[in-house]
C-alpha cells in the first residue's frame, strides 16, 4: 500500500506539473514564432525556427523602462509594508491598550473593501496632494491596499511568540524598540517572508491604480505597458507573448529562490526554540 500511495503521490505531481506548466510552456513557444507562422501553422507546433528577435523588438519598445518603474515601484510598497506592518501587528499583539480590539477589527475591514470603492477617492486626494502621473503617488495606496492582509499575517505570528522571549530581553534590559528589532523580527522571518512575496507578486501585477493615477508613458509601470504593447502589436501575437515571458520571468525566479520562505511562513505554526 504504501507502494502504491507513493506512485499515486507522483502521478498527482506530475498531472499538477502539466497543468500549472503547460501554460507558461505554451507561452514562451508562442514567443519564438513568427507572425505568419504563428497564423499559419497549428498554435500547438513547435516554432519552426526560433524568432529571439522577438525578445529585441520587445526591449527596444521601451520595455525596459517600464520594468524598472515596476521594480522601483513594487520594491519601496513592499518594503514600506513589511516594516509598518510588523510594527503595527507587533503594537496590535503585544499591547494592551483601550480599542485595540476595535483597531485590529479596523484593519481587517480593509480585506472586504473592494479596490474599486476607492479609486475615485484615491484619484481626489492623489490630485490634491500633487502626486498625480507620478511614481510615488502610486506607492501610497499600494502600501494601504496591501497593509490590511499583511497585519493579518503578522499578528497570527507574533502571538505564538512565546512571551518568555520578551520577558527574557526586558530582564537584559531592552525597551520596546530593541525587542522589536532584535527579538520578534529574527523570530518572524518566515511571515516577513511571506509577506514580501506575497505583496510582491500582487503589486506586480496590479493594473487598475496605475491605469486611474499614470498618464504619462514615461510613468507607466509595466501592466500598463504591457496593456498598450497589446494595443500597438494586436496582430503580432508573438510580440505579445514575448512581452509577458519577460514580464512573468522575475516572479519565476523570485519563487525558485525563496520557494521554501514560502512554504515554510504559510506552514509554520509554531515558534522552535
């Protein structure tokens, strides 16, 4: 039986990996056609011959800035979340104060917003402010979109931190800020983990912000570039599919690298000494 329970375990993993892969597969071989190949010839058939040209026509369009302006973009939400997050989760787990409850309630009520509600709010008080079509008027709400999940996440970890770790840091003398940083963030890695990718993969992808507050191409970030390659190369699907290889390629590395953080922030239930 166990035999048996194994073979069944690698047949499942190998049906998983044709259904999960076989996508990105199709994608990167539709890349290499040509135009009148692509029409021509089954979407199912190899490429004939392999059109890397593709790939330059793409980075010539001015892919290349549009990834960066996601990259600096995605970088700073990210890190402005993971570190805002975990403090305020750290004040939510640890601190008994008046309305702490309610607060904590506050910031999961921002998981059943849904973004749309917002964008004309958004949209006012980005204009307002004088940050419209610029980079950083589009960190703010990424950062507030992405903070009430990741509190979620944090505050489920930091209170299976044993309290005896703290009590410990107070007797050597540490303050509020010390046991932060030296205690419950060395001890939290695989939520900040999970956190960072998590975050990074959503804002990666997000489109409907950056399609209401950036007009200027220049701005742009690249779900929006990608949108208007579509536009320009409509007939060229090749093109297309080429701009999304090289659009998908860094979350592909990025899970190669931290697959297991991943696993290990959504699996880990409890603090090993």
């Amino acid at each position: 039986m166990r035999v048996i329970g194994t073979i069944l375990k690698y047949i499942l993993a190998l049906f998983w990996l044709f259904v999960t892969g076989f996508p990105f597969a199709f994608i990167f071989m539709s890349s290499l056609k040509g135009m009148m190949e692509y029409f021509t010839s089954s979407i199912w058939a190899l490429p004939e011959q392999f059109q890397f040209g593709n790939y330059a026509q793409v980075l010539q369009a001015g892919f290349h800035r549009y990834f960066f302006n996601s990259l600096l973009v995605t970088s700073v939400a990210v890190f402005i979340v993971v570190i805002s997050a975990s403090m305020a989760a750290n004040a939510i787990a640890r601190f008994k104060f008046r309305w702490g409850g309610a607060v904590y309630a506050l910031f999961l009520a921002g998981m059943m917003i849904p973004i749309h509600v917002t964008l004309i709010p958004v949209y006012n008080m980005t204009r307002q402010l004088g940050m419209y079509d610029s980079l950083l008027g589009l960190i703010g709400p990424y950062v507030a979109y992405s903070l009430p999940v990741s509190i979620f996440i944090f505050v489920g970890f930091i209170k299976e931190i044993p309290i005896e770790l703290e009590e410990a840091a107070v007797v050597d003398g540490a303050n509020r800020y010390q046991i932060y940083w030296h205690v419950i963030l060395p001890v939290i890695k695989p939520a900040i983990s999970t956190v960072a990718i998590y975050n990074m993969v959503m804002l990666w992808n997000e489109f409907i912000y950056a399609l209401v507050l950036l007009s200027s191409p220049a701005k742009w970030i690249l779900t929006l570039g990608l949108w208007n390659f579509r536009g320009e190369y409509g007939i060229h699907v090749p093109l297309v599919m080429a701009g999304l290889v090289l659009s998908v390629l860094p979350l592909i590395i990025a899970y190669i690298f931290f697959h297991e953080q991943i696993i290990k922030g959504m699996t880990a239930g409890s603090v090993k000494g």
